[in-house]
C-alpha cells in the first residue's frame, strides 16, 4: 500500500485529496456487504465513538503533512521510530500493561535507534521550532488514535466491515474541508494521468482498513504500532531496489536491524483485571502461535 501510495502521489501530489477519494471508497465498496450480512444498529454514543476514531484519523493525517511540510522526511522517520515507545507508555499509565521483559525493551529501543541511524543517514534531519512542536503533537495524537482503536474494539462490538464503513465514513467529514483545496486540482491531474492507479490503491485501502481493525483484535496497540513501523521500514527496504537516493550501506544495514529488532518484541504483560486473553501478544508470541497450529495440522 505505501508503494503504491508512492506511485500514485507521484503523479499525483495531492495527499489530502488522495485521502479523501480512498475514504470514500472505502465506505462505498464495503456498504453493500454490510447491508447483505445486516448492520448492527448502533446508538448514538455508539456512533460518536467511531466519529472521535475518524476525527483522530483525519487530524492526524493534516498533522503528519504539516510537519512533514516544516520538517523533512528524516525527522518524521525518527519520530515514527519512537511511537511504539510512546504507546507502550500511553498504555502502561492507563494501567494496560504491566512492565516489559528485557528482551522486549532491547527490542524497542534498537528498533528506534536503528530507524533513527537510517534517518541520519539517508535523508538528515532538519528541524524548527514550529516543526518539533508539530511532529510532537502528531505522534502524540498517533499514539492516542492506537490506544483509544484498541479500546474501540472491545467497546463496540460490531463486525470489521462494519468498522471499516464507520471509520472511513465519519472520517470524511472533517478530511474534506482540509482537502478542498487539493480536490479541483486532482480530479483535473486524473483525467489527464487517467484512473487506473487511483482505482487500485483505493481497492488495496479496502483491504489494508479491514486487516488493520482485524489486527487490533489480536494484539495490544503497542504491537499494533510496532508492527506499522516495521512495515514501513520494510517498505523502504523494497524502495531501495527501486531508488538511489535512499543512503549508503548503512542506512541498509540499519534498516534490517530495525526489522530484526522488531521480530524479538514479546509483548507487554496484561492486568488481568482488564485486559483480553491475547491482548498483550507480541510478534515473536504469533510467530510461535502460527508455529504450533502448523504443526498441528
């Protein structure tokens, strides 16, 4: 999806107005299979629940371009690098997680340096005053949006197309505001560069929305994070194959250190007193689940 999302911004470098069509989507694509398999009716807190998921969604967007804007690519790798950190702190002070193994914490703090050693490396940092105070209130409110997505699970218990439609469709009205200014300007970029790309990505979205509310079932929002700056980081692994401007053999090294490091996380441990069975389940933790159903059939 981000290769894609690569491509496509590539021809069309209109990230807002790129946002909102995929939303639409989104909530488009998915509305007939939720009326078919029926909608759980939802009360009006309900449905203000899943309004916060999509507002947290949208500004969190505007706040990743707006630092992105005042920043450069390298500082918001570094900041990213830090959000499992961040949410593991978020969930540990609400008193979701009890404390982390040793195995765990190394496997943390050598994902963050490793993507900050490739940030330096590749691309350099460069950071205002206006900017630092940006990138922080964006992986602020990052982490809040995982936190609050893994508590949005347990508290409504609805199907994951159903989220996908909720998420995507209340997250609309606060994006296309922020994106009117991108939208003339797209469509006109698409009829000249054609849809195909567009239609593609928006089709992948549908996908990577309700793999992304099927995840947060099975894991805490720490691993959930982690998992996202893994898959960035691989991304980038691939896009070096494609791109020469992504560093020397240290930023190379540094990514795969960044992805070993992330495969040894085990998990927080959970209060039982609210927490589900597998919510504190790590990637080596599904790692060895997988193992052990493989091997039982």
């Amino acid at each position: 999806m981000l290769l894609g999302n690569k491509a496509v911004l590539t021809l069309f470098p209109f990230p807002l107005a790129l946002t909102c069509v995929q939303l639409f989507s989104a909530a488009l694509l998915v509305l007939p299979f939720v009326l078919h398999s029926g909608r759980k009716k939802l009360s009006w807190r309900e449905l203000g629940c899943y309004a916060f998921e999509g507002a947290l969604f949208s500004i969190s967007i505007f706040a990743g371009l707006k630092s992105l804007g005042l920043t450069n690519i390298g500082t918001v790798i570094i900041a990213r690098s830090c959000l499992p950190l961040v949410v593991y702190a978020g969930e540990y002070l609400q008193g979701k997680a009890s404390g982390l193994s040793l195995r765990s914490c190394a496997s943390l703090i050598c994902v963050t340096c490793f993507g900050t050693l490739y940030a330096l490396d590749a691309k350099g940092i460069r950071v205002t005053a206006s900017g630092l105070i940006w990138v922080t209130f964006w992986i602020l409110l990052v982490a809040v949006q995982m936190i609050y997505g893994k508590w949005l699970v347990g508290a409504v218990q609805i199907t994951n197309t159903e989220r996908v439609l909720y998420s995507n469709s209340l997250g609309l009205p606060l994006l296309a505001p922020l994106a009117s200014g991108e939208l003339a300007s797209f469509c006109e970029a698409v009829k000249i560069g054609g849809p195909n790309l567009v239609i593609i990505s928006c089709f992948i979205g549908v996908l990577i929305g309700y793999t992304s509310w099927r995840l947060r079932e099975l894991i805490s929002a720490t691993t959930f994070s982690l998992v996202g700056v893994i898959n960035k980081m691989l991304t980038v692994c691939i896009a070096v194959a494609f791109y020469r401007d992504e560093g020397s053999w240290i930023s190379f090294v540094s990514l795969i250190g960044c992805l070993i490091s992330g495969l040894f996380y085990e998990g927080a441990g959970v209060k039982p007193s609210n927490s589900k069975k597998n919510i504190g389940l790590g990637l080596a933790d599904i790692r060895e689940g997988s193992r052990a159903q493989i091997s039982e059939i």
